[in-house]
C-alpha cells in the first residue's frame, strides 16, 4: 500500500517558487486499480513524482507499506518496488532498446522478447534500435511501457499510457495493463481514456494541484465527461463519424 | 613468444584471442614480431623505413590485422603503414594500438597509414586505442591516417579511444572521388589530465561523392579535447558533420565543425553539440534502481556504443 498523506509541493520557476500541488491525501491500495484523471497541468504527473521520489515534496509525508519513505530517493524507492512509466520518456543516443530491457530485468526475472510483444512491438525489428530521435513517439512510448512490464514492480504508475499510440493497439495496452495487475500489486494510471476509466476500482480526480473528487466510474464519469467530449470534439471534429470512439 | 601481457593488449585493441584469422602482422616495441601473408594479401616490411605494406589483390575478401603494443617505458615508435585495397575485394582491416607503460617515462605511438580504397572496393577499418600502466608514466598516441576512396569504393573508419591515453593528436585526411561513400564513427572518452584533439578533413572531389562523419565522446575529470571536423565538397557531393560530446567535471571540449562548398550543388549538414548528461535520463534510469552512478555509466556506454 502506498499512501501520500498532506503532500503539498513546491517547484522553484525562474528564481520563484510556484505551488503545483496542495494538501493531497491518497491511499492506493495493494490488489486495486486507480485512475487519475483531470485537465491538463492540474498536477497527475506531479503526484507520480513525488510518490517516486523526482520531486520533494515541500510538506508532507509519503509511506509504503507502513513505512515512511518520505526520505529515500529514487533509487531506494525503486529497489522497494515502486515503479513510474514516464509521460514524456527521456531518449538516450546510442543505447538500444535491449540493453534498456536489460537493465529494469536485473532486479526481476523474466524473458525480455515477451514484454516488447505484450505491447505490440517485434522484438526482430527493435531490439537493437536505438532509444533516440529514431523512434517515433507512440513507439517509445511502448517501449517505456515494456521497460515497466520488465521492471515487473508492486506498484506500477502509468503516465498517459495512451499517448501517441493508435486504437488498435489501445485495445491492446488496455489489456496488458490490466493483465499484468496481480493481488499483491497496485496499478495507477494517470489516463483521460473512457475505457480505462471504467477499468479500474476508483478514480482520482485531480484539479489545481488538489484531489477534488474520488470515487466509482458512475460518479465521476458524469463530471468530466462534458469536458472530456467537448475537447474531444474540438480536436477531431472532422473525423467525428469515422473515430466514433474518439481518444482525447 | 607473446607473454600473457601481449595477448592482453592484443585483445584490448584487436579483439584477438590467440593467433588471428587471415593475414596479420603483430608490431611490438618497435619491431615487427610475428607476419603471415595469404594468397592475395600481401603484408612486407617497409625496406627504407619503418612500417609494413598490405597489399590486397582485387576481388579478394578477408580479414587483416595490424595491431601494435609497446610494453616498455621511454620508447617513442614511429611507422609509416600503407596499405591498398584492390579493385572490388572486400576487406575488414583491424588496426589499434595497446600501451602498457610500466615506468614513469613517456612511451609513444605515431603511426601514419596511407590507405587506397581501389574502384568498388569495401573497406571497414577499426583502429582502437588503449593504455594502461604506473601511475605517472605518459602514453601518447599521434595517428595520422590519409585515406583515398576511388570512384565507386567504400570504406567505413571506426576510431575508438576509451580513457587510458594522456596524450593524442589524430589527424585523418580523406579524398573522396566520384560515387565513393565514406562513413568514420568516432569515439573518445577521456578522464583525469588527459588531451586528445582529433582534426578531419574530408573533400568530396566529385558527383555523388558522400561522407558522414559521426563523432562521440565523453570527457570528464580535467580533461580536454578539440574537434576540427572538415567537410569540403569540390562537386556535387553530400556530407553530413555530426559532432556530440558529454561534458562532466571539470572537462573542456571544442567543437568546431566546418563545411565548405566549392558546387552548388553540393548539400553539407554539421551538427554539433555539448551538454551534459540529461536529468531525465539519470531519473529514468535511478527509477529503474540503478544508483546514480550505475545511471551515468549506462548512460555514457550506451552513448559510446
Ligand atoms: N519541473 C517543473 N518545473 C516547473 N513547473 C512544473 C514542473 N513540473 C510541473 N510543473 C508545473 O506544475 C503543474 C502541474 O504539472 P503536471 O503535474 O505535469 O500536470 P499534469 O500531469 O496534470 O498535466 C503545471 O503547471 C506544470 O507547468
Ligand atoms: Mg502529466
């Protein structure tokens, strides 16, 4: 179990300091699945951070298990079995997705062609690609996805795992997330995506920086669909009788 | 007759193990030790000077090697190499230098390599750079390489110069003639006092005469390097420049790419850049559970590859 108790958080900005997110409380529990979901920079990713360890929070406390881990860094926190699949995955010149593979399989165990097919992807053709500009965004975003699959860790948070990826293979990912979610883990996934929101057991509804809402699909569906479709129409409105399933 | 010190640096800079496959020829401390010519891949001493001569008969294919160790302090070795390809053979030339310097003096390497690429010929040439030994003693390395890619050739350098070398000033000239390709991958990571400059001057002489030029290197410590990477077209050829360095510590690096067009129709692109190793790769990789420094290590081997 994971817990983020009165977290709030601060990130200095040109010189002065800008509060992101403000006195949030959450509980993930072990064996359930979690969505965040809320506009755009109310703070989802920030709470992910902080929970692994990239930001500090300015107050608060953040425990696993019982135990207060508010202190350890990244590593630590990652060796414990917290797990975070980046938004925005960083790319790395020169380093193939194998070696990348490799290393989240060190501290599991597991075979490393799987995870790459589990998301959609020919090991044939990318085992030896390298994790830079080559890649186009929806691939390395699976290949993140599979970095996490690998890792194989308790709790796992999915940031915007849809992101550049097309329909087909959101069936797909959709699949593997909820596949690979066990008893003993925790599975969080920062998403807009109607399907995913009707997956998970409670949903998390972040806005400016705080919780202002969680509950069932039933109760916060109704919510946020105005906005969710009014963007959705914006977007696409074109396509709007070919795309009836529409992603945001 | 090679000690176990020998077979060490031998397969620090040519991946050997034991004898090598095909031709050869092993130069140790100055003196040329051990030879073997095949049947259209001629390997003879230079008889006015220092250095040998590989001569490769046209159509041939095969592999050569041509390393060089020194294993003693206060010695400067100097060779001049040539080596030709002929018309349409297929060759992978494994050259490189390992120093073990087990004294305080300076023990250095100058080689000059004047390497012909024959019409339609294939080259892939890997020179790897290695050093080690007492704390104190210097190992310089100056190679100097002057290539020349016929009408329709190929030829692939692989320069590879990971820490252990105080001292290097690599000098490469290449002329490229008409549907000649040449592609050099350079790698170089230097740490603590040590120096390395690395100046490239390439001429596209002709129609579809292409060359990329692909250097990486990582310094750190208190080290310093200087790239001059060269692209000079005379015709219509295409050439792409592209220099990236990872700086740490207290390191220094110059980067100074240039492109020069004597053609309008020539199409030359440098890009060149100097950064340190990104945040969000370091915590990416930590949330792996990797510790920083393992993090950076990845980072720099995957960059290095
Ligand atoms: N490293 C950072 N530096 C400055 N501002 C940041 C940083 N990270 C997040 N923010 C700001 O915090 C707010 C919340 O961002 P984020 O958590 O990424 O939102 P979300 O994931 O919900 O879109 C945004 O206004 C964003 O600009
Ligand atoms: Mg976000």
């Amino acid at each position: 179990m994971l817990s983020l108790e009165n977290i709030s958080l601060e990130l200095e900005v040109e010189e002065r300091k800008v509060p992101i997110l403000n006195d949030i409380n959450l509980i993930f529990e072990a064996g359930k699945m979690y969505a965040l979901t809320g506009p755009n920079g109310s703070g989802k990713s920030s709470v992910a951070r902080v929970a692994m360890g990239i930001y500090k929070q300015t107050a608060g406390q953040v425990f696993y298990n019982g135990e207060d881990i508010s202190g350890l860094g990244i590593t630590e926190r990652a060796r414990k079995g917290i797990g975070y699949a980046f938004q925005h995955p960083a790319r790395f010149k020169g380093m193939p997705v194998k070696d990348m593979l490799e290393l989240a399989f060190k501290h599991s165990d597991g075979y490393n062609c799987q995870v790459l097919r589990d998301i959609g992807l020919c090991p044939d053709d990318y085992l030896e690609r390298t994790l830079d500009n080559s890649l186009s965004g929806g691939e390395i975003k699976r290949i993140e996805i599979a970095t996490l699959l690998a890792l194989n860790p308790k709790v796992r948070i999915y940031d915007e795992p849809e992101a550049g990826i097309d329909l087909w293979s959101f069936e797909q990912l959709i699949d593997v997330i909820g596949n690979s979610h066990r008893e003993d883990t925790t599975t969080v996934v920062i998403s807009h995506q109607e399907k995913i929101l009707n997956m998970v057991d409670e949903i998390v509804l972040i806005e400016n920086g705080t919780v202002s809402m969680r509950g069932s699909r039933d109760e916060i569906w109704p919510r946020i669909k105005e906005s969710a479709e009014c963007s959705c129409r914006r977007s696409c409105r074109l396509e709007e009788d070919i795309y009836a399933d529409c992603p945001r | 007759m090679l000690t176990a010190l020998d077979k060490k640096l031998l397969q620090e800079v040519a991946d050997l193990h034991g004898e090598p496959p095909g031709a050869f020829n092993i130069r140790k401390d100055g003196k040329g030790i051990e030879r073997r010519s095949l049947d259209g891949i001629e390997i003879n001493p230079k008889k006015d000077q220092p250095g040998i001569d590989v001569i490769v008969a046209p159509g041939k294919e095969g592999t050569v090697h041509i390393p060089v160790i020194l294993t003693e302090t206060d010695l400067s070795d100097l060779v001049y190499n040539k080596i030709e390809i002929g018309e349409g053979a297929n060759i992978t030339l494994v050259a490189g230098c390992g120093i073990h310097n087990p004294g305080q003096g300076k023990a250095q390497h100058d080689g000059v390599h004047e390497i012909i690429v024959r019409k339609g010929a294939r080259l892939v040439y890997t020179e790897k750079h290695f050093g080690e030994g007492e704390e104190g003693g210097k190992r310089v390395l100056n190679p100097k390489t002057v290539l020349l890619v016929e009408e329709g050739a190929y030829a692939e350098l692989e320069l590879v110069q990971i820490r252990g070398v105080d001292e290097t000033f690599r000098v490469t000239e290449a002329e490229v003639m008409a549907g000649g390709r040449l592609v050099m991958y350079e790698r170089l990571l230097t740490d603590k006092e040590q120096t390395a400059e690395s100046d490239v001057l390439v001429k596209l002489m002709a129609e579809e005469s292409t060359a990329r030029i692909v250097s990486r290197s990582v310094a750190q410590g208190s080290s310093s390097q200087k790239f001059y990477p060269r692209l000079l077209a005379y015709g219509p050829g295409r050439g792409h420049v592209e220099c990236d360095s990872i700086i740490m510590d207290q390191a220094t690096v110059r980067s100074v790419p240039e492109i020069w067009a004597e053609n309008s129709e020539a199409e030359l692109v440098h890009e060149a850049a100097i950064g340190k190793i990104a945040g969000e790769q370091l915590i990416k990789l930590m949330s792996l559970g990797l510790t920083e420094e393992e993090a950076e290590e990845a980072i720099i081997s995957g960059f290095l590859k």
